[in-house]
C-alpha cells in the first residue's frame, strides 16, 4: 500500500508530525539535567535508575551518540513530571533551574501574541476566519490519502520524503515496511506525476490499527515503548535465536535495550546476547550469588530481524527477560 500525503495541509499527518515535535520539545535528557545541576551524567543516571527501580519513574532508556568521539552512551528522556521527580532530593537552588528551564520550554512552545488594538483583534479574527475555511477544503480534499495512511500495516511504514522540482513543492510518501527493507530512494510505481526526488525518512513502527505509535527520533535512532522479545522460565545454554520483528523494521541496523534475569536468592546468574550462534559482538549480563540482575545492551544486526542469546541460573527457578527500547535505520 502506498499513499501520498502533504505534509503542511493533511489534518492527521499534521497532528502525527505535531506529536512527535512535542515529545521531544517536552522532555528532558539526563545529561541536560546534569548540565543544568552541574552535577555528572553518571550521578543522574544512577539516581534515576534507582526512582526507575522503585517504579516512581517511567524507564526510557535510550543510546546517543556522542558528537566529539562518536562512542554510543546511554541516556534517558524524561517527561516534566518524571524530571520533577528524578531531581526532588536536589537543592532548592538546583530544583529552581530545572523548573525555570521547564518554564522556558513551555513559553517557547505556547507563545501568542495578544492583539494590541481593536483593529488589530478583527484582522485575526478575519485571518483565522480564512485559514479555518481553508483547512476545511484541504480536510475534504485529503480525506482519502488520510485514510489511507491510516491502513499502514500493523508492524512498520517507511515515509519518504518527495520533491517536485518544477512547483517546488514537498510532501510525504508512507509505504508499507513490513515486507521487506526499503531503499533510500523511493523506487515504486507510486510516485506522484511530477515529483522526481525522494529520501527515506523514517521507517515508524504502527499499532494494532495501523497508526504511527507515539516515540522520538533523532537522526535516524528511533526510541520506542520497550518491547519484550524474551520472556520465559526456560534456561539456556546454547545460543538461541531472538526474532525481533515485533519490535524493530527490516531496515534496523542496530537496536538496543534491557536484559534481565530473576532467580532465588544466592544464585548465580547469566545472560549473553550476541549477533549469531558463534558469539559475534557477544555482551554479557552477569552477577552472583543473588537474585536477580539487569543491565542494558546495543548491538549491529548481521541479519536482518535477529540476535541470539543465553541465560542460565544457578539455582531454579529463573525468568528472563530482554526488551528492545530503540533502533536505528
């Protein structure tokens, strides 16, 4: 299925891409906390792996790339109100920034501009009047591609973004994803007349009806609700296949997220989580005796949709988990 959509007059691909711009215009990494604190960002993330452990705060863990030395590191993105929590036992002087530098996001976002006269306030009003009578045309116009852009397969859409050089216009392309990878450059039988230039933007996981989840992008790492792609009370030794298709695209070349293991008390407990069956970039969670460990994990896919794993106690019962939380394209 393939559609196209402009991207600066259809309601719902406006509402989606507006979505996306507030998730990340409101929120906070930790390493924008540490800065304003003037504490470490490893200080932050332990603190807030502890509030995450207690359940008060809501894990995203997610991997950055750092612009000097190029090294992945781990960061999370907090909501407002997860960031009033993960720094409430900081002084007030320090509280005081993060909730101005809130302040700030806010104002930056919700900016309007009051009208100063009379004459003023009509010209607004007759602006908004023409822009509302405009939107409804383009709402009757694009109800079509808006429902057909709705109709993305459970699982993956690639959007591309289009040009036509002659109007010098733009829009967007949602293809299904799920099949297979998708070139960098459009290459289907879809393409509007006239627009000859395409790149691959996104491929953005869907739900169950085919509407783009909520989640974060940056470049091309995709942060998403943490999907379970392990979760059993069978131990193994031997490398096992992980099919990840639940929660990466075809096009990830990289992923990432938690392992965790469960066990009695003075167990020893192990987790490997590798490329393919002969340990390729293997990564290892391990502690012991105790009862039970998690650590997070970021490997390169040599295989489209697959990772391999093990994990082993010493005493039994066990559970083991491992969740994808990211992915890059």
């Amino acid at each position: 299925m393939n559609t196209i959509t402009s991207p600066g007059n259809t309601h719902h691909v406006a509402t989606l891409i507006q979505q996306s711009q507030n998730v990340s215009r409101h929120t906070m990494s930790s390493r924008e906390i540490a800065e304003l604190t003037g504490s470490t960002h490893d200080n932050v993330l332990k603190t807030i792996r502890a509030y995450v452990a207690k359940g008060v705060v809501s894990s995203n863990d997610t991997p950055y790339v750092h612009p000097q030395n190029g090294q992945v590191y781990r960061e999370f993105v907090l909501s407002q109100r997860d960031t009033l929590v993960g720094v409430s036992g900081y002084s007030v002087e320090l509280r005081a920034r993060i909730i101005d530098r809130w302040q700030e996001l806010e104002a930056r976002a919700d900016q309007f501009q009051i009208p100063a006269t009379y004459a003023e306030a009509l010209q607004a009003v007759a602006d908004q009047a023409k822009e509302n009578q405009s939107l409804r045309l383009v709402i009757l116009d694009q109800a079509p591609k808006v429902a057909a852009i709705k109709r993305l397969a459970a699982a993956e859409g690639a959007i591309y973004a289009i040009y036509n050089p002659t109007t010098l216009t733009s829009a967007l392309l949602a293809v299904n994803a799920t099949a297979a990878r998708q070139p960098e450059v459009y290459a289907g039988a879809n393409m509007p007349a006239g627009y000859t230039a395409s790149a691959l933007v996104s491929v953005w996981p869907t739900n169950a009806s085919g509407q783009l989840i909520v989640g974060g992008q940056v470049g091309r790492w995709v942060s998403r609700n943490s999907v379970a792609v392990v979760n059993t009370a069978l131990a193994t030794g031997t490398p096992t296949l992980i099919n990840l298709s639940a929660a990466v695209p075809r096009n990830a070349v990289r992923c990432g997220g938690t392992g965790g293991i469960a066990g009695p008390s003075g167990s020893n407990n192990a987790m490997t989580i590798q490329q393919d069956a002969a340990g390729t970039g293997l990564q290892y969670i391990s502690a012991g005796p105790t009862s039970g460990i998690s650590g997070n994990w970021l490997l390169t896919l040599l295989t489209d949709q697959v990772l391999y794993a093990t994990y082993t106690v010493s005493l039994a019962p066990g559970g083991f988990t491992i969740g994808v939380s990211s992915y890059e394209f």
